[in-house]
C-alpha cells in the first residue's frame, strides 16, 4: 500500500520569522528498521516508505522546515539554537482530534546547525525509540517513535565512524521554552504575541491569555517532573530548549532510569555539576518555568504587576509539585490518597533505599513480598519499617497498577544498540515489545538490574 500522510499544516501558515523551510538532504540507502504501526494508525497515516521516512522523498502535503528556537544551556543563554539537525514535515489531526508534529530527526544540516552535521547514529536513534515508547506505556506525557530507518551513511562521533540514522518523531507540538525565549531576547514583541496566541490555541485553549499560559505550562511541568520521579527517571539534559509547552517529555539524549537509588544520580557524562541529577529535577522545571515568565512579561504594558503576577505562579509550582510527588509515591507504596503525614513514611523508605542502594523499581514492584525485603541488608531496619506501612492497610492493587515490573535498562539498551550496529534486531524487538506492557512481568531477565560489570556509569551527549 502506498504511503499516505493526512497533513494538516499550521506552524508553516505562521510568519517567515519563526523558521527556515527547507528540505530534508537525501541519504545513500534508506532501510526500514522499526516501524510503530500502532501509532501510525492512530495519525491516520496508512502504507509506510522507508526513503519518505529517510528524507529522500518530500511526502504529499508536507510543508518542510526547521524550527528557530534558543535557550539556556546548563544555564547560560544560547542566544541561537534551532533544528540543527530535524525537519518538521508537517502536522497531522490524530484519531482523538489532537494536532500531533511529525518530525525527522538526524535529517541533514540546516541554517541552525551550527558546527554540527545535522545527522544521528543509530545508537541515539534507537535509545529514543525505544525509551519514549516506554515511558507513553507508563502514561507519562511524552513525544513517539514512528520509525527508525537506516541511512546507510557513516557519522563521525568520538568513537569512529558509525551508521546513520533518522528518527520519526511524532509530538503535540515541538514548542519549547526557548521558541518563547528567542523571540523575547530579541525584543520582537509582534512575534512572541503570535507565538503565545498559538501555543494557547493549541495547546492550552482555556489559558485566560499569557499569564493563563504560564500557569498551565507551569501545572503540566509539575506534573510531568513528578511522574519522571516515580519511576526514577532523569532526563539529563533539561535545558529550556528541551522543555514543552505542551507538558511532554521531549529530547532524549542522555536520559537514563535508575536502577539503585540515589538520589543525587547523574547520568549525563557532560553534566560535571549534578544540576541534572536525578533529586535536582524538580527545581529545574521551576527555574525552566522561570525563565518562560521572563519571556512572557515582555507582553504586558504594567511590567511591575506582569512580574507580581508571574512571581506568584512560578512561586506556587514547587507546591503542586510536592503535591504530585505526594500523590504518585503514596500510590507507589499502596495509598489513595497519602497526606503530609504519609511523607516521613516514603522518605524513611527511601532513605534505607539509598544506604542499601536498592533498585527502585524492584523495591516498589516487591513491597509485600520477600524479595522486597531481599533488597535491603539492614532487614531489621525494612522490617520496622514495613510493619509501620502494613499498619496503613495499603491497596495492593493500586500498587499493581503503579509500580512498574519493567523498565528500559541502560545496559540493556547499550546490550540492544550493540546488537542493532551488528545487524540483529532482535533485542530492539524484545525489548519494545515486553515495555509495552510495563506493568507484566514477563521475561524475568529484562527486569534483573545490572550485574557489576554491566553497570553503564554514563550514557553520553554525542548524539
Ligand atoms: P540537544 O542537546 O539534542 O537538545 O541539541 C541542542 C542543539 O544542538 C539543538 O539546536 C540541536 O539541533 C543541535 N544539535 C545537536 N546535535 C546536532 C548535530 N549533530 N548537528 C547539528 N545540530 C545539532
Ligand atoms: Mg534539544
């Protein structure tokens, strides 16, 4: 069947200043390498064409271009950043009536590339399929994986030559807080007002106008870091360039889920400071969220009383995301609705967590059963404290449906990406098809933390 792509475009209709069109640069040999056609189906998108999805072929109704954005990069501003290497095609109205992006990833040099070649290895490109796809099974807002195809074309990184590859990558929108901060830097007030028109049209239709926006981007990241928490996630890389409007988790580079608990975990071997570890993540979305207000008070007359108005919002965030933590932990550990008076219990448990360095995901999947108890070499300890929790009568059933059994592994995914660069895609298969179901535990081996000497210490930025 041949491909067909329903485009409905809407960003390629804003003003020339908010990006380059441009045209993806053809590759030596497109190869199909993993196609999602749950999704497809879902963007109404019927056939599929590895040479479309590798940018040789500009598909019917696409409208290509990349996006002009900036931000703060481990806290200092780049005053220009853009898709240096990713073409927007267009925009699609999903089955459920949501507009969704449809990009590639790792599709040739553009106006913003910068010193960059434009492209992505398939390390990279595989680590984000399967690891997005991950966390939207845990129904953690997040951007999809559409397909992953083979460039036949080698890019040069640090470790050598490597394969090539592009990644179709599908989102509510590819909004960041850099699109707002490179318009608001700049002094360009016209367009920062379309942007926040459209971003609230498409995202946030009740948002009572920018300040509206900000408290709804500044709720959804709340929530959104909360749920990262609960399943011991880091991000690695939350500059305002790789943080939505829209409230999904976006850009996976150096991302990593934890396996023993640390709450100071960093992963990133470019983050030397620890400002993305694991426990810092929260007050970097209410610095991120920050610095979206700054932008915003570009749009108001009254300055004093834009800054009063954006303090305020910014200031409530780092309670309604203790509020979500509180939430999600307590569901973790079996409570419906767990008070203040509940948090000394998670925290105790996450303290023995931490000296015993317990997997988290185990920990949690276990609670009730022995080999909870097995994670833990002072059991003394998590038998005082489990019997306190016991007393609470938790839901074990909402544990069920909370804690997942299985999680992307980083050893596991360096095991896969190894086995990908040699021709076998089997594990990717594997892998994807137990994640998707991360609340079954099936295939006993994916859900073991590394042994020693597979522990992965670092994942890398060289994408
Ligand atoms: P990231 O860390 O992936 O969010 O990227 C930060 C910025 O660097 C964005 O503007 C990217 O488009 C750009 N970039 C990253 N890798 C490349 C590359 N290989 N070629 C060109 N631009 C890149
Ligand atoms: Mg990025």
């Amino acid at each position: 069947m041949s491909l067909h792509i329903p485009f409905d475009n809407s960003y390629a209709a804003l003003p020339d200043a908010f990006y380059t069109r441009l045209d993806p640069t053809p590759v030596s040999k497109p190869q199909m390498l993993a196609w999602n056609d749950a999704l497809a189906s879902d963007l109404g998108i019927t056939g599929s064409d590895a040479t479309v999805f590798a940018g040789n072929i500009v598909p019917k109704g696409a409208a290509p271009l990349a996006q002009l954005y900036a931000g703060h990069q481990f806290g200092n501003y780049n005053p220009q950043l853009g898709d240096g290497r990713a073409i927007l095609l267009g925009e699609v109205i999903d089955k459920s009536g949501t507009r969704r992006d449809i990009q590639l990833k790792g599709s040739g040099p553009t106006p913003y590339s910068r010193m960059g070649d434009g492209r992505a290895w398939l390390g990279p490109v595989l680590r984000e399929y399967v690891v997005s796809e991950a966390m939207h099974a845990l129904s953690i807002p997040t951007s999809r994986a559409l397909a992953a195809v083979a460039t036949g074309d080698p890019v040069y990184r640090e470790q050598g030559a490597l394969p090539g590859a592009v990644l179709t990558r599908v989102a509510a929108s590819h909004l960041r807080v850099g699109t707002f901060q490179v318009f608001a830097h700049r002094g360009h007030i016209d367009e920062l007002r379309t942007l926040a028109d459209y971003a609230i049209a498409r995202h946030w239709p009740d948002a009572d106008g920018p300040m509206g926006l900000l408290s709804a981007v500044c709720a959804a990241q709340a929530e959104l870091i909360a749920a990262w928490m609960s399943v011991g996630f880091i991000h690695g890389v939350m500059n305002t360039d790789n943080c939505t409007i829209s409230g999904e988790t976006i850009d996976y580079g150096p991302c990593a889920f934890m396996d023993a608990y640390t709450e100071g975990r960093v992963f990133s071997s470019i983050d030397q400071m620890g400002r993305y570890a694991y426990g810092n993540q929260p007050r970097i979305a209410v610095w991120n969220m920050a610095q979206l207000a700054t932008a915003l008070i570009q749009l108001f007359e009254d300055k004093d009383k834009a800054v009063e108005d954006a303090t305020a919002i910014v200031h409530a965030m780092p309670n309604q995301l203790q509020a979500a933590w509180l939430r999600r932990f307590g569901a973790k550990i079996g409570l419906n609705s767990a008070t203040a008076d509940h948090q000394p219990l998670i925290e105790e448990l996450l303290a023995l967590m931490q000296t015993d360095g317990a997997d988290f995901t185990n920990t949690f999947a276990a609670l009730g059963t022995d080999s909870a108890r097995d994670q833990f070499s002072d059991r003394d300890a998590f038998d005082a404290w489990a019997q306190r929790w016991q007393a609470t009568n938790p839901d074990i059933n909402l544990m069920a449906r909370t804690n997942p059994q299985i999680i992307p592994r980083n050893h596991r995914i360096e095991a896969m990406i190894e086995a990908a660069v040699a021709g076998d895609m089997g594990p990717f298969e594997r892998l994807t098809k137990a994640l998707a179901t991360p609340f079954r535990a099936t295939d006993p081996d994916l859900h073991r933390p590394p042994n020693t000497d597979e522990i992965v210490p670092a994942t890398f930025c060289g994408t």
